[in-house]
C-alpha cells in the first residue's frame, strides 16, 4: 500500500511529459492524456484514501534511504482528504477545459505540473521537499494564468510571480532557520527537536515560525498579503481561474495547518501568544476585509477572488483555535470551499460563454438568459453564504462550534458576521439574477463589440462552429458542484467523525 | 337541570353572524330567539358546573356557572331579546343588529368566563362590537366612536396589566371560586388590584374615566343605544366583583356614592334626552359599584339586585327616549313637549321607568337601592360625615337619588307634559310597544313582588343567617323615606327649573381631556414626524455616503487625502512587496522580540 504513495505525484508528472511529448507528433492531443493521467491520479488518491483513515499513516521514504535523511511522503486522513480533493477537481475542472480551452498541449502539461506540484506538498512528510512542490505549483501556476490571450492574463501572472517568488523565498527562509536550529528537514523529526526546547534557541524558531507563516500567508492570499490572488483569478482564462481558485489557496492553507501542527505543535502555539496572535490577526483582518472588499468590486470574477480572501480567513481562524472541532471544521471547509469557489469561477465563465455577462450589472435578470447558469450559481452561493445543509454550513458551523468550545469569544462574533458580510456581497448577486428585468442593451451585444477583452469568448469563438456554444461537459461540471456542494453538506458530519482521529493524533503529536 | 354542553354566547354569536344574510324579519327573529333561549339555559344549568377549555395554551373555564353569573346571564339575555325586537321595530339594519348581538354574546362570554384570560379575552371583544356598533351609524357618530375606542383601549390595557400582574403572583388565570384556582379569589397582590380598578373605572364610568359615556351613547340609532346603555357598564360592575369579591374595598365605595350625586348633578344640566340618560347610567351604577365596594353578602346582593333592575328600567328609558326621537326626529327637551296626550304608551312607560330608577316605592329600583342603601348603612364606616342618623356613603346615596327625581321630573316635565305639541304624532308601533310595555310590567312587578327578585340574587337578603342586617322591603322608614326623595326632588325642581332653563352646556371633563388629547396627540405626531425626519435624513446620508465609499472607494479615499484625482487602491507591483516586506517586518519583530 505504501509503494502506492510516490505514484501520487507520479502520475501527473508522467502525465505532463507524455502531453507535452504527444503534442510533437499531434496537436490537441493533450486533453485526452490530462484525462487519462488525472483518472488515474484519482484513482491512486482513492486507493489511498480508503485506507487512510485508520490509526496508521501511510509512510513511504524515497531512494531507499532512512527516516529521518531521506525524503518521506506520508498520507494520514488529513492528506488524503486534500489529495482526493485534488485529484477530483482536476478532473472535473478537465470536462470543462474540453469546450473552453485553452486547447494546446502546452497547457495539459502545465496542468498535470501543477496537479503535480499539489499533489506533492500534500502528501510529502519533509519540509524541505515541501518548498520544492510549493515552487513547482507556483511556477505552474504562474504559466496558466499567463495563458490567456489579451494582456491582462501575463501583467496578472507577472505580479502573482513576483509575489509569489517572494512568499515561496521567505518560506524557505524559514525553513532554512529551521535547519539552523535542529539539523534535520524531515517534518516528525523537526516536531521533536523543536519540542526539546533546551537544544533550540527559542528566538530562532520564533524567526523560521514567522517567516514561515508570511510566506504561506502570500500563497493563501490572507489580507493584506493577498494584492496578487484578484489581478491572477480575474485575468485568467475561466478554466484556469477555476482550477486555481479551488486547489492553489486551498493546498497553501492544509500546508499551513500541516507546518503550525505537524512542525510546531500546540506546544509552541502555548508558549509563543505573539504565534497565536498572528494566525488570529490574520484570520480576522481577512474575513472582514476581505468581504468587504468583495462588496465594493463590480467585476463577478473579482468579486469571487476577494470571496477567497474572506473564506480562507475563516480557515486560518480554524487553524488559530486548534481544537478537533474547528480542525475538522477547516478540513471541510476547505473540501467546500474548493468546490463551491471552483463552481462559481466555473458558472462565471459559462456564463459569459452563454451570454457575455462579466460583470455584476449584467447578471440582472440572468435567470431568463442563462437558466442553468443562474440557478447553479445561487445554489452555490447560497451554500457559500453557509445555509443548512449545504457543506457551507457544515464547515463554518463546526469552525464556530470549535471556536465556542476554546472560548474564543470575540472570533466566534466575526465567524458569525462573516456569514451576514459573505450574505452582504452574494445577496445583492442572486438578487440581480432572479429579480430584476435585465437591462436594457443586452450585454451580449456589448461583448460582442469588445471581444477582445474576454479571453474565453475568444477562445471559444476560435475553436467551435457555435461562438457561445457551451458544451455539456461545462453543464456538467457547474451543474456537479452545485450538487456536489449540497450533497457534501449531508456527508459532512459522518466525514467530521471519520477524520477526528486523524485530527486528535495531529494535536498531540510532540 | 341541564348540562352545559355550550357556553351560552355561541348561539348569540352564531346568529349574530348569520343574520346579515337572512331577510330581515327571520334575521331579527332568529336573533331575538338566540338571545332569548339563553334565559332558561343558564337558569336551569347547575350551579358550580363549569366547562374547563385550554385558551392560548393556559387553563381557562368558558361557562363558569355561580349565582353571580347565573344573574347577569338572565338579564343580558332578556334584554338582548327584547333589544333585537326593538330593534326591528325601529327600522334598524340587519347588519347593525348583528353588532348589537355580538356585543350581546361578548358580554355573555365575559360573565361566564371563569378566569380572568376568557373575561379579558371577551372584554377586549365588547370594546370591539361596540365600536362597531357605533360607527354603524356613521355621522357624528363615528368621530365619538373613535373617542369610545380609544378610552375602552386603554381601559382593557389597564386590565389586561392587572390580569397578568396577577397571573405573575399566583400562577393561574382561574378565579378562586373554581375548581383548581388560587386559594383567595379576587386580584393577588398589590398592584394588580389597583390597575383592574382604574381599568374596569372606564367601563363603569369612575368620575374623571366616564367622559366617553355621556359622549356616545347618545349618537349612534337609537335602538343602538338600548344595547349600549346595559352590557358595558353591567359588565364592568360584574368585573369590579370579581377583582374584589369578598370584603370590597373603601375607595371604590366611596367613588360609587360620588358617581351617584355628580352623574345625578350633571344629568339635571342636559337637555339632549339620549345625554341625560347616559348621565344617570353613571349615577345608577355608582349605587352598584358603592354595593361591590361595601362588600359582604347585603351590599353584594343590593349591587347585583340594581343591575337586574337598573337593565330593565334603564333599558325602557332609552326605548321611550329612542321612541320620541323616532317619531318626532327631536333630541333636545327644549322642542319637546305635551307628547303624554300624543304617546299614552311611551309616557306610560316612561312614568314607570322614572319612578322605578328615582326609587319610589311600588317599583323595583325602590328595592334594589333600598339593599344597597341598607348596606351603607348598617355593614359600612361611618366616614367623616354623620348627620343624625345618616352616614357619609348613605348620604351621597341620598343625595344622589333626590337628583335622580330632580332630572327625571324635568325629562317627563319637558317632553311629555309641559305645554302642547304642535302638530300630531303617533304613538310608539306595535313592536316598540310590545317590547316597553313587557319591562315596564316587569319593572313593577319586581317593586311590588321583591320576592320574585330576592330569588335570582346570589345571597338570600332576607336570612338573618346570611346577611349582617335582614332586608325588609316595605317598612314603615322605607316608604317614608322614598316618598321622602320623590318630594324633595319635587321641591329641588321647583326651585331650579328657572335657572336651569336658562343654563346652557355645561361642561365636563371632556373638555379638559379631548383638547389636551388633541393637542397631545398633534404635539407628538409633530415630533415623531419630525423625529423620523431627522433620523432618515441621517440614515440616508450615511447610506448614501457608505454607497459611494463602496462604489468608488478610490475616489473617496481621493477626497480624504485632499487630492482632486481617484486614489488607485489597487496595489501595483511594488505596492504589493512594500506590504509584504512590512508584514513580514512586524510578524517577525513582534515574535522575537516578545
């Protein structure tokens, strides 16, 4: 079973050279091979998952060398859960990609790359290694921004690159005084060393857990650390904003929780308050702010982007109160919150493939136009917004519950107003959608006078016969979440006690 | 005996309800046989049967039969079927009529219920069919409907504190004489009693609480009136018992003696007929509540005797008032007059209506004040003032019933004997007729068979085992001292004939509390009006601010820093790094450092 543990990364790596090796004898080969390598990446990641939920982790150490020097990939219910998630969305995001493009084989490798570089940080049990998968996801991620075709997408990915170098440098930073302190990179080993407070100077692990936190915070995009997540979702083509949005923030954030917990332990958390401040500060700053600024944007895809911002600032709250409830709280949230975020990028795009509508004034009256669209995107709003029994509500309540039992008061108050301030921006969106007569220039004239400016009209005008044709393989996806986002909310709570002994034994590891 | 199967206001509501929809004759009869029937049912049902109900999720018991109720019961009923008869003799509508049985079956409910819930419940109801009735006439009669609303409202409101303020000290609605009730009847605690006093103080016209009396009664049709005049103020005497239901209570006795010499003193002012009885409604059910206030077993049955009889002569007085103004379209006693050769019956009946509410010997006001009078006397204080062998209560009780004389001979010498009427008009139809000759009758056969009304009341008057003093009707003293009334109201009208005539309207409370209501109520309409004004114009500015923050926060944040230009808040490259490297600076800074 473990043997099956490096074929996680494996497969998307293999998958990604063959694309880029097919596209040499046959262009537009690369679809069809992204989607044999992500069936078998979530069939790996099944297999996996179905036994990690026991009291074993399933450890691997490549080249045959020992724990602690080699480098070791470990898969406890916690990994699991994010690699199903991230193989899962790959591939649906995939059914998508088929009609909206971009189509080159270029873009299935850098795809598979970055399905790559997530898998590894999910499953590796080295810190060190960690960094490397982080970089590649980062570097992936920057080209697929990029791949859009009018100049927004390269200024967008040139800025997440800018940033996001600087976030990945200032992690390795940390990891670098980390090393300083205890000699070792592996993750357990460096739980140990750091537990034994008489070998660490205590300043210099205090110095690699701050750098450490900035850095992922860049990657998370947690207010004000967030100035790249906004220009990189709205500037990509959907498929990749998708994509992205679901899966980039998402692994930054378990690779936060899996650092704060698996490194440097509830202890640590106990005896640095200034630790624990920071993850509150954040998380506080993010939800309010970042829901705020969501009000103020008129663009949909920014106004999603900013949405993130303000969800991932509930998943460091969770992080920051550090009991079982609210970790499994943010382990669900994180699952939903990929699929309703990824939904909505997704309904965004089918959207404006259906009807040119971009911004928050076009969705008046999208309902008559856009049936499937409209309704997919309120239900995925409305379990955003965290309505039972949507998997909305389900993470957020076990967030505040987990928030009520550690008697964090004053954060329990914000979680409860993220939920009006998240009501505040998507309120308004399903109100124009269902209640208000369309304007009155259709904006399917407008976009089509400026086509140039919508890269995936572009792209779909280009490839098919039908220019706003969207395929039933888009249907599907959107459709999908927002089932898959109802649906989770009731598998949410049997999932909740499924996890807690993976959860408790991270509590109290040293 | 019978069993109680039904509360009895469910036949009244029912044909109250469905009467619009029959032709009139079968509607009225339908109705006159509904209010009728209610008669015999509670006077065969067993006394201490009760019918225990859940209202609103509480106990509560709809036909709570004791002597008490069992008395007003019959006179509601009675005299609703002699109303709905009148009624459709003085051409009233269908719809009218079902008010006036509404009213006739909310009353019942009130008096039957056996918790103070049910009696508040249908106490709010009156207030409601009431109202009703009265803007059924429409005219004049709705501005002062209004005015009736509004003092009942805040009368309920009043109970309705009381009766939680009671619920909150004992934990139950029921009253004490039920079964599973508290263990002392009446109102618990301190408070409670003092708010259901002044509450019920506006249904039977505490002096100060009674301008709306006198303000509509004399409005609305005049078959409307026969309704209004018994079941309001009857049934607030009935409440007045039951929130103090064993020893009374000082003040109120008191406030009932003044209600009978300034209701009696104000009547004598009026010259409109309808006004001048609801004066007298005050006067006669200050005798009452005098009776409840004095408490014990004689006042007690004095009071509830004055209601029976009070019903059935106050009632009369407003039909052969109703009658004049039906036939000759005059309200005022100033255009009447000579009508006794014109309306034998209607004078008839009035001589006998008269006599019996000024208390003359022969008629059945005679007994019933005479209880009450008796009362004050041998089971009351002497209070402050004694003039032989008159104590305070029983002197105002006098004196109240030498006014009672005093207006009553000016209403009959006004309108039925003094001068000539010019012109001819008929007398009073057959139905009118049927219906004020059958009370007249019973009017004297009350006053001159005391026994047949001992028997209805609640407390034998003439057992020594029961009461402090025995009650005899017809002594000696008695018929000296009623003649006595009768020709010291003769002598007072004498006197003050000249310069009442000359006496225009004389003011009263209303006054004073409709133009400070009025300018009351204009002074806060002004200011909430302005008030909400003043927030909405502060509201908006600060919605509209918080819009244009929202909408372009680049240019607000322009304006903040005094620029002209849109501030970019968007964060370029460099702006992003700056941010970072400062984070980055703090986090690390405070973590070392502390």
């Amino acid at each position: 079973m473990s043997d099956l543990v490096p074929f996680a990364v494996a497969v998307p790596i293999f998958g990604s050279i063959v694309a880029l090796a097919a596209g040499v004898f046959r262009s537009k080969s690369g679809w069809a091979v992204a989607v044999g390598a992500s069936v078998l990446q979530l069939a790996v990641a099944g297999t996996l998952a179905a036994s990690a939920f026991g009291d074993e982790r399933i450890s691997y150490v490549v080249g045959g060398f020992d724990v602690p020097f080699g480098i070791e990939l470990v898969v406890d219910g916690l990994s699991a859960t994010v690699l199903l998630l991230v193989a899962g969305v790959a591939l649906g995001v995939l059914a998508y990609a088929r009609r909206a493009g971009p189509r080159s084989n270029p873009f299935y490798a850098t795809y598979l790359l970055l399905v790559a570089g997530l898998s590894g940080m999910t499953v590796t049990g080295d810190l060190f290694n960690m960094y490397v998968f982080l970089e590649i996801t980062g570097l992936a991620a920057y080209a697929l921004v990029a791949s859009g075709e009018d100049g927004r997408s390269p200024v967008a990915a040139l800025k997440y690159l800018i940033v996001g170098t600087f976030g990945a440098s200032l992690f390795l930073l940390g990891i670098g005084y980390a090393y300083i302190g205890t000699g070792t990179l592996n993750m357990a080993d460096l739980a140990v060393k750091l537990a034994e407070s008489a070998a660490v100077d205590p300043t210099l692990a205090q110095a690699a857990f701050a750098l450490i936190v900035v850095g992922l915070f860049i990657k998370v995009a947690v207010f004000p650390l967030h100035t790249w997540q906004p220009d990189a979702y709205a500037g990509a083509p959907d498929t990749v904003s998708g994509l992205i949005s679901a899966l980039v923030s998402t692994v930054a954030a378990y690779a936060l929780l899996r650092v704060v917990y698996t490194v440097f332990g509830t202890g640590f958390l106990e005896s640095n308050p200034v630790a624990e401040a920071m993850l509150v500060g954040g998380a506080v700053v993010s939800i309010v702010v970042g829901s705020l600024l969501a009000v103020s944007q008129s663009e949909v895809k920014r106004m999603l982007a900013y949405s993130s911002v303000s969800q991932f600032g509930l998943i460091v709250a969770a992080v920051a109160i550090g009991n079982t409830t609210a970790l499994v709280g943010a382990a669900i949230h994180l699952v939903g919150h990929a699929v309703m975020k990824g939904g909505l990028f997704l309904t965004a795009g089918l959207v404006a493939t259906e009807t040119g509508a971009r911004t928050v004034e076009e969705f008046n009256g999208l309902v008559d136009r856009s049936p499937v669209g409209a309704g997919a995107f309120g239900v995925l709003a409305v379990s955003m917004v965290g309505v039972p029994p949507t998997v909305g509500f389900a993470g957020k309540w076990y967030v505040a519950v987990g928030a009520a039992e550690s008697g964090a008061w004053a954060l329990l108050a914000v979680i409860v107003a993220s939920t009006l301030l998240t009501l505040a921006y998507f309120a308004r969106l399903v109100e124009r959608m269902f209640f208000r007569e369309p304007a009155p220039q259709p904006a399917v004239e407008r976009a089509g006078a400026t086509t140039s400016a919508e890269p995936a009209d572009a792209v779909a005008d280009g490839g098919g016969g039908d220019p706003r044709g969207a395929s039933l393989g888009m249907y599907a996806t959107v459709v999908g979440a927002a089932v898959l986002a109802v649906a989770l909310g009731f598998a949410a709570f049997g999932y909740g006690e499924l996890l807690e002994p993976t959860i408790e034994r991270l509590l109290l590891s040293p | 005996m019978v069993d109680p199967l039904v509360p009895p206001f469910v036949p009244v509501l029912l044909a109250a309800v469905l009467l619009p929809f029959l032709g009139r004759r079968t509607g009225h009869a339908l109705g006159a046989l509904a209010s009728a029937a209610v008669v015999p049912y509670v006077w065969l049902v067993t006394e201490g049967a009760h019918l225990p109900v859940q209202l609103f999720g509480f106990d509560a018991v709809l036909f709570n039969v004791d002597p008490f109720s069992t008395l007003m019961g019959v006179i509601f009923g009675f005299i609703g079927a002699i109303g709905v008869l009148y009624s459709y003799a003085s051409d009233a509508e269908n719809l009218q009529t079902a008010f006036a049985l509404g009213y006739v079956g909310t009353s019942l409910g009130a008096v039957f219920g056996g918790d103070w819930l049910s009696l508040i419940f249908f106490w709010e109801l009156m207030a409601v069919t009431s109202t009703l009735l009265v803007w059924h006439y429409g005219g004049k009669a709705v501005r002062a409907g209004f005015r009736y609303a509004l003092a009942h409202g805040i009368g309920g409101t009043l109970l309705l504190g009381a009766v939680i303020w009671h619920f909150a000290e004992t934990g139950t609605f029921l009253f004490g004489s039920v079964p599973g009730g508290p263990e002392t009847a009446g109102m618990a605690g301190g408070v409670a009693p003092v708010l259901a006093a002044l509450g019920i103080g506006v249904n039977v016209g505490f002096i100060g609480l009674h301008a709306w009396l006198p303000d509509t009664y004399p409005r609305p049709h005049v078959a409307a009136s026969v309704f209004l005049c018994v079941f309001t103020t009857k049934t607030g005497v009935y409440g007045m018992y039951r929130v103090f239901p064993q020893d009374g209570n000082v003040a109120v006795a008191y406030m009932g003696g003044a209600m009978a010499v300034f209701g009696a003193t104000m009547a004598l002012f009026q010259n409109d007929m309808r006004r001048l009885l609801s004066y007298h409604i005050q006067s006669q059910v200050g005798y009452m509540v005098a009776g409840v206030g004095i408490g014990g077993a004689l006042a007690q049955a004095g009071a509830f005797a004055h209601v029976f009889n009070h019903i059935l002569y106050k009632g009369l007085l407003f039909m052969t008032a109703g009658v004049v103004v039906y036939r000759t379209g005059e309200e005022s006693l100033k255009k009447l007059g000579g009508l006794a050769s014109e309306m034998p019956i209607t004078a008839g009946a009035f001589s006998v209506a008269a006599l019996s509410i000024a208390g003359f010997p022969g008629f059945n006001g005679f007994v019933s004040k005479g209880i009450v009078i008796s009362a004050s006397h041998y089971a009351f204080e002497k209070g402050p003032v004694v003039l032989g062998e008159f104590y305070t209560l029983e002197l105002l009780l006098l004196v109240g019933g030498v006014g009672t004389f005093m207006s009553f001979i000016k209403f009959g010498y006004y309108a039925f004997f003094h001068g000539t009427y010019d012109g001819s008009v008929r007398d009073a139809n057959r139905g009118q007729s049927v219906a004020m000759v059958t009370v007249a009758a019973l009017c004297v056969v009350y006053g001159l068979f005391p026994g047949a009304l001992f028997a209805l009341l609640p407390f034998d008057v003439t057992s020594a085992a029961v009461v402090a003093h025995v009650y005899h009707t017809y002594t000696t003293s008695h018929i000296l001292e009623g003649v006595a009334l009768a020709a010291l109201g003769l002598v007072g009208f004498a006197l003050v004939k000249k310069p009442l005539s000359g006496l225009g309207r004389v003011p009263d409370v209303d006054n004073v509390h409709n133009s400070v209501t009025f300018y009351a109520t204009r002074a806060l309409v002004v200011g909430v009006t302005e008030l909400y004004a003043a927030v909405d114009r502060v509201v908006v500015a600060t919605a509209s601010a918080t819009t244009a923050a929202v909408r372009a926060p680049g240019a607000v944040a322009g304006r903040v820093t005094g620029s002209d230009d849109p501030v970019s808040l968007r964060a370029d490259y460099s702006t992003s790094i700056l941010l970072v490297a400062v984070v980055l600076a703090v986090l690390v800074a405070a973590s070392v450092s502390l």
